[in-house]
C-alpha cells in the first residue's frame, strides 16, 4: 500500500471539515484514482470544479503517487 498526505483548501477544507487527511492506496495508483477515492469519502467534494497537485506540482490524473507524497486539492477559482 502507498500512504500519502492529502490537503485540502479553500471550499474543498470546508466539505471536509479538515485541512488534511491520510488516505492509503494501492501501489501504483493514478493521481485520478486518489482524486477518485477522495470524492467517494467525501462526497461533497463532487459538487465542486476540483483542481489537484502532486508535490505541489499541478496534476494531470495520470501521474503515479509514490508512497509519502503529498496531494492537494482545491476548487477552480475565476476573477474578474
């Protein structure tokens, strides 16, 4: 199993009520696959645009998480 941080900001901090969880995965899981097994545990997230980072690196999905690596996620934000 890989273990890896997950932090939450902005609106995403908010539905989970938290600003960081640990979330273990399967070996050689996808950035889209812990995306994915974020939202089913917090399924509030899913209302939400969600952008994320691998090691403060903005994610595609098809990256592999490595164990102890660390996940971001937050909301798309606009300005105007």
């Amino acid at each position: 199993m890989t273990k890896v941080s997950v932090l939450f900001f902005g609106a995403t901090a908010d539905e989970v009520g938290d600003r960081e969880v640990d979330l273990e995965l399967p070996e050689n899981s996808r950035a889209e696959d812990a995306l994915a097994r974020i939202v089913e545990r917090f399924p509030r997230l899913a209302a939400h645009k969600l952008l994320f980072a691998v090691n403060q690196e903005y994610a595609s999905g098809a990256e592999i998480i490595g164990d102890g690596d660390e996940l971001a996620v937050f909301t798309a934000v606009s300005g105007g």
